[in-house]
C-alpha cells in the first residue's frame, strides 16, 4: 500500500488515526502503541505477508539483545554486541546481497524476495542495540521498542531515527489530535505533490531512454534529458515520500527528522552529504566513520576511511556494481573536496563570486554519479556520460528543424532528424525539467514552506487568522489538485527508495 | 481552534475548484489533440447523417473497428433499412458509445453492437474519454459515479495536455484520422488499402491473436446491462456482431468459442439477438489495413455483406 494511493490516503489513514486516537483516550499511551504497531503490521502485510515474520523476528532478537546488553548483570558485552551487530548483518547479506556474490562467482541465482525495508530497519535496530551498549540509552521497554521500529511512516525508506530520540517524543507528545491532522497532512500533501505531479511525470519520458540506452548508441540530447531528468525525479520522489513521512508522523504528534536540506544548492560535495539523505549520513557517520577512526587518524587513513565509508554507503543502496561505483565515486569527490579545502587558501574558498563555480562543479559531479546510480548496467551508464559529450551525436526532433526552417548542421553540427527523443517529449521534459528545477533552487523547502516545525505541536497557535495563513491553505488546495493527478489518474507508481 | 481549521479546509477547498476551474477553461480554450478533434468530427457527422433519417433505422455501435469495418451504405442497400455507421473511437471505452448511442437512438431502432471485445472487459475511464469530456461534453459528469468523475477530470494529466499541445503543432498532412471523409451513412470513404505502409503490414502479419478474459456468462458489465434495460424499456432492439478480426487459427479452438459463446449470452438472456459466429467476420490479412481490428475497404464489404445478410435474415423473421 503505497502513501499515494486512494486506498492509503481515503481509508488506511483514517482507520488508523481513529484506531489509534480511540486506543490512547480508552486505554492510554500503552494502549495507543500497541495500536500503532497492529496498524503497522498491517500496514507492512499489505506489501508480502511472510516478511512480517522478518521484521518480528528482528525486533526480537534485536530487543533480546538489547536487554542483555542493558542488564546489569552481564559480563560479556562486547561478544553480546558483536553477537547483534552480525546477526543483522548476515540477514541482510542473506536477503539482499546472496544472489550478487552467487552471480559474481558464476552460480545461478536463487529465488530471495528482499523484505521490504530492509536495509532501513536493519541499520536503525543495529544504532538500538549500539546506543545501548554506549550506555546513551536507558530503561527499555518491548512495546515502546517495538513500537519504534515498526512505526509506519518511516518503516519503508526512513528517516532513520534514533531510539532515545523518538521515544522521548512517543512519550511526551504521542497523541492524535485535529490541529495536529491539519499540520500533518499540509506537508504529507507538499510530498505527494513532489512525487505525482513531478517525480512520476518524469519517470515516463526518461525510463524509455535508461532502457534505450543498455542496447543502442544514445544521442546527446536524450542523454542530458535522462541525467537531469534522472536527479530531478530522484529528489522529487525521495524527498518527497520523507516528506510524506514525516506529514504523516505529526499526525501522531511525532516529529521525524528532516532527511533533505535543498541537498541540489550545495556548493561543495561535504555540504551535499550533509543536505542529502541527512539521517543516513549521521547514522554513516556516527556508526562506520567514526568507529574506523574518521578524521582523527593520519592522512591517508582518513581518505581511505572515506572511501570504504562511501562505498559501504553505495553497496547498501543495492547489490549492484554500478551502487558500488556510485558510492565509490562520492568517496573519491569527499577526498578531493577535503584535499582542495587543506589546500586552497580561504579567500579563494569563500569567495561568493566563485560560487556558482562551486555549485556547478558540485552539481554536475552529482549527476554524473547519479547516471551510475539510475542505470540498469554499468555499460549503460556509461553510454550515457559518453553522450552528453558527444554534441557530434546531437539530434533534434524534425519538427523543430520545420518551425524554425533551420538547416541540418546548424548550429554546432545538430542534425534535426529525430533519432532521439520524440518532439513531444522533448516538450514535456523542457517543462517538467524547467519547473523542476526552478523549485529545487529557488523554492524555499517543504520545512520552510510549511513552517510546520515552528508550530509543532504543544505550540500554542497565533490568535489570528492572517494572510499567511489563508496563502498556507491555498498553497496545500493546490498541491492537493496537482497531485490528485497522480492519486486519481494514473496507476500507482513505487517510490525509487523502497528497492533500497 | 476549529473555526481556524474549518476555515484552512474550506480555502484550500475553494483553491481546488478554482484551480479545476481554471484547469478545465484552459483544455477548452487550447488546441485539442488529433484524436479529440476526430472523434467530435465523427460525432458531429454521424449524428447529422442519423438525424436525416426518418423511420426506423439500424445503427452499427463500436468504436473504430466498426468505423473502418463496415459499410452503413452496403448494409442498407442489401437490407433495406437505413443504416447508420455509429463506430466512433474506441479509446472512448464502452461506456461512452453506448452513453451516447442512447442519445440518438429512438423506438423502433435497431441497435448492433459491435464493441471491441477488449472494451467490454475494461470499463474505466481511458485518457482519450477524459480529454474528450473536459473538451466538450461536460455533462457527462453527471452521469457517472464519483470514482469515474475523479478519473476523468484528473485523468487528462498535465502531461498529457504538454504532449498533445506539441502533437498539435504538427501540420496532420495524413489523409486518414480526418473526419472529412466520413459520408453519409457515417461511413469511412477512404480507400485505406492505398495507404497502407510496409510497417502496418509487417505489424499485421507478425500480430499475436486477441486475449480471452475469464467471463461469467449470466453477469454482462454493468454499463452494457444497463443498455439492455433502457433498450427494453424505449423499444430499442438490439443484437450482437463481431468486429472484423485478422484471421488466426486460434479462433476455430474450443478456448475462443467459448469465450465467444459466453459473450453473446450477456445477449440472449436479455432478450438481444446474436448476428452470426464470430468466424465469418474474420478476415484474410490482403483484407485488412493497419491493426487487427481495422479492416480496409475490401474488408469492410465482406464485413457488410455478413452482417446484412444476419441482419435480414432476423428482420424478415420478426
């Protein structure tokens, strides 16, 4: 059950809101948990029923660990931890990176169906049981625990969210209130507008040409609408299905973490990584980088911590070379950057006239690992950087060679005989592209857009109803039509980061 | 705190309507697609040539298989009862056909059903139904459920509307998708076989046969059943015929007669009568023109021929 279906948003949230809302006024916050993790489960089971006895099992033995580990009593930690940490690793080898060693050593492939989110309740339960033998974490207890992990909104893709974090605020704030409904499902709303009226639209004209691109030769045009296409439906999609998330969190009174800062105006690779996918950067950096030592170790170690940081981070995106290459790829960017900022003075680095040098270097680096990330193969990846510069290739629709009664060969040798994207398309995505990106450098972002943080909950809202109010209301009436394109008139599609 | 909120929801209420509003005024005020402007051309023109007609008549109903499959003029030479080719665009969907064959049928009709056999197992509205409502029939909203208003005012995307304005800007130099050469039994005038390409025959002849779908032989869809009802009640006789279809040996086996025995019940236990076997509609590939269910002229006359001759055949009994 996608978080843009009608069935999702007309009968599954509602139930769940009223479930739970009538659990916590009749029986309490326990109550009210134990009826936030049935509907989960549910909301889980729609998906694959058997992996509903993954995700049990795993907060199973997760919790039983962490009991061990929270004892007073036991001696042996560390092999406890240990224990944990390699349990959840090996399920996630078994499920999601068995058939990439079988195949990468010439065996056939074996019938494993990937539990849904794996990768996500996997990473959070091994910070759990880590931030529990750190000693951050105190008392635990099962249904609050599990309450945590099985939390629909975040189940499926994230945020990644920190137990001693999260359940402060189950503790206090847990509640299904109106005005908090209303906060939530104005940001819900700015997500499921990121994903249907923009992420989906583009997908239909750039995956023909990814598909293109595994068997034949691509054209120049074509494959810059494919990258940019690519980044763009990547953010819309990512961002906002977190942005759903957390619209549907604050229904329940809880406020997940932001996951995306404007991650596309960076000026550098570092400030990238820390605006895009936040909580899986912290979570890399607080449990791989920091463990291996991160920056406090010489030189070369610290690069090579980078990069096997970064490389971790790739292959746990997919089990693929090509999310090993693209992890490989960011890594060696972090390394240049941080060899650049011990090199060049300040006055060159702060300087805001070169900075929208900065940005373009930054940005295009990041399409160009994208191409990676998006392809189906290595080979097809790179047809498709090989072809954004090769203007040689360059083929425009004929249509536009007719309206402009401009001669094959001009300008720049452009041929307009149509061997590549359809005149149509090239339209569409000059639109969509044109929009797109206008909002992902100019637009304030969802956080901003919707001010809900400032008015989270418990917050005592202004007595009047101003301006900024009655624009609010409209901005979420027409978010609400834009994406009742994609709720009401199309099939649904799955959000990139569910295969991760 | 809950005036606030009612007024935040009837805002962005209002917004909505607004931006629908807004959505609707600027489909009708822009160019409409090829298709758009062709169906309302056929539309046009078959009514006008059905309006001409006094007394009963016969109307062959479908979509564009029975556009480019029969011949309204050759069936009312050999039967003798004005006939009115009623095949409009298949993309419309059941539904519509049949929503506006009963706008133009009167007592004493008789209607052929000659629907896709694909169209009666798939009865949600398609793209080309919605751009063509918000086009130019409105009022057709009001005749749906809820769930198919939302389909239809959102289901001509913005992508769409951007991909059809581009289309639109190229000069339509074929001779065919023009509604110009539609006469006056609502037939298709134009000789397709002359512009037939080596492509269309190459997809013809390398074409897989139609699917089945699993049918429950006493269950018609509910829009065709609701025909049935307002053709009982306004004394409209109907029956079944079948689109001429590329010719497999697949639709001699007992899978597909089946399947088409069950379809023509959805008929006989309502009273409609059943104009042939689905085989002797069939045609040779030679008669045949850019996709399984588009006959060209050679094909339409065969086609006729079969139907007039079922027809006449029920007509003298009556």
């Amino acid at each position: 059950m996608l978080f843009t279906t009608p069935q999702f948003i007309f009968l599954f949230l509602p139930i769940c809101l009223i479930f739970v809302g009538l659990a916590i006024r009749f029986t309490g916050m326990k109550g009210g948990f134990i009826a936030l993790s049935l509907s989960s489960i549910v909301f889980y089971a729609q998906w694959h029923l058997p992996d509903v006895l993954v995700i049990l099992s795993s907060i199973a033995v997760n919790f039983t660990v962490a009991y061990l580990l929270s004892s007073p009593k036991t001696k042996h930690r560390f092999p406890i931890l240990f224990f944990g940490v390699a349990v959840n690793i090996l399920a996630l080898i078994y499920y999601k990176y068995t058939n990439f060693i079988l195949t990468n050593f010439g065996y056939s492939a074996i019938n494993i169906i990937l539990p849904l989110g794996i990768s996500f309740f996997t990473f959070q339960q091994i910070a759990f049981i880590v931030d529990i033998y750190r000693g951050d974490v105190g008392k635990i207890v099962f249904s609050n625990y599990a309450v945590t992990v099985l939390f629909f909104p975040h189940l499926i893709a994230g945020p990644l969210i920190h137990y001693k974090a999260i359940m402060d605020q189950f503790e206090r704030n847990f509640s299904v209130k109106l005005t908090n409904i209303v906060y939530g499902f104005s940001i819900f709303t700015v997500g499921l507008a990121k994903k249907l009226a923009i992420a989906d639209p583009i997908a239909i004209i750039i995956n023909p040409i990814f598909q293109k691109s595994q068997v034949a030769p691509l054209e120049f045009f074509s494959a810059w609408a494919a990258s940019l296409g690519y980044t763009a439906q990547l953010y819309f999609d990512f961002s906002g299905y977190s942005d759903m998330a957390i619209g549907i969190g604050l229904m329940f009174g809880i406020v997940l973490p932001m996951n995306f800062n404007s991650p596309y105006r960076s000026t550098s690779i570092i400030e990238f990584w820390r605006r895009w996918h936040i909580t899986l950067s912290l979570f890399l950096r607080d449990y791989l980088y920091i463990p291996l030592g991160g920056n406090r170790v010489p030189q070369v170690r610290w690069y090579t911590n980078l990069l096997i940081v970064m490389a971790i981070g790739g292959f746990w995106h997919g089990a693929g070379w090509n999310f090993i290459i693209w992890g490989g790829l960011h890594g060696i960017y972090l390394v240049t950057n941080h060899i650049w900022r011990r090199n060049i003075p300040n006055k060159f680095r702060e300087n805001y006239i070169l900075h929208p040098i900065y940005w373009a270097i930054t940005f295009f680096s990041v399409i160009f690992a994208w191409d990676f990330f998006r392809a189906p193969t290595i080979h097809s990846a790179i047809n498709i950087i090989k072809y954004m510069f090769c203007i040689r290739n360059a083929s425009l629709p004929g249509e536009i060679g007719l309206f402009t009664h401009i001669k094959n060969g001009h300008p720049f040798g452009i041929l307009y005989t149509g061997t590549g994207i359809t005149f149509p398309n090239l339209c569409s995505i000059l639109v969509y592209l044109i929009f797109g990106y206008a909002i992902i450098l100019m637009c304030p972002n969802s956080e901003k857009l919707t001010g809900v943080r400032s008015k989270i909950i418990g917050a005592a809202p202004p007595h009047t109803f101003g301006l900024r109010d009655v624009a609010q209301a409209m901005l979420v009436g027409a978010l609400l039509w834009i994406a009742a394109f994609g709720v009401f008139g199309a099939a649904p599609s799955e959000f990139l980061y569910f295969q991760f | 705190m809950k005036n606030r909120i009612a007024a935040i929801v009837s805002i962005a209420l209002i917004t909505i309507m607004a931006m629908m509003a807004g959505w609707i005024g600027l489909i009708r005020l822009t160019t409409p697609s090829i298709q758009a402007n062709w169906t309302r051309g056929l539309y046009d023109r078959k009514i006008a040539a059905a309006h001409q007609i006094d007394g009963p008549r016969i109307f062959l109903i479908g979509g564009s298989g029975t556009h480019y499959g029969y011949s309204g003029a050759d069936i009312t030479r050999l039967t003798g009862l004005q006939t009115i080719n009623f095949g409009i665009h298949a993309g419309l969907g059941m539904p519509y056909l049949l929503y506006r064959a009963k706008k133009v049928l009167r007592s004493g009709d008789f209607a052929v059903l000659i629907i896709e056999v694909p169209l009666n197992f798939s009865t949600t509205p398609t793209t080309v139904l919605s751009e063509f409502v918000l086009r130019y029939d409105l009022r057709y909203l009001l005749d749906v459920s809820l769930k198919d208003d939302l389909s239809l005012l959102f289901g001509y995307t913005p992508l769409d509307f951007i991909a059809g304005w581009a289309r639109s800007r190229i000069p339509w130099t074929a001779e065919i998708g023009r509604p110009e050469t539609v006469g006056t039994n609502g037939d298709e005038t134009l000789e397709v076989s002359h512009i037939q390409t080596p492509a269309d025959r190459s997809n013809l002849l390398n074409a897989g046969p139609m699917p089945t779908w699993p049918v429950d032989p006493n269950q018609p869809p509910p829009p065709l059943q609701d025909f049935f009802s307002w053709a009982t009640k306004h004394n409209v006789r109907f029956g079944i015929a079948w689109t001429p279809l590329l010719e497999k040996s697949d639709y001699k086996t007992l899978k597909y007669e089946n399947f088409y025995h069950d379809i023509e019940n959805w008929y006989k236990i309502n009273g409609g009568v059943v104009l042939g076997n689905h085989d002797e509609y069939n045609q040779p590939p030679e008669n045949m023109f850019d996709f399984i269910m588009h006959a060209n002229e050679k094909g339409r006359k065969a086609a006729s021929q079969v139907l007039a001759r079922h027809l006449s055949e029920v007509l003298t009994v009556q």
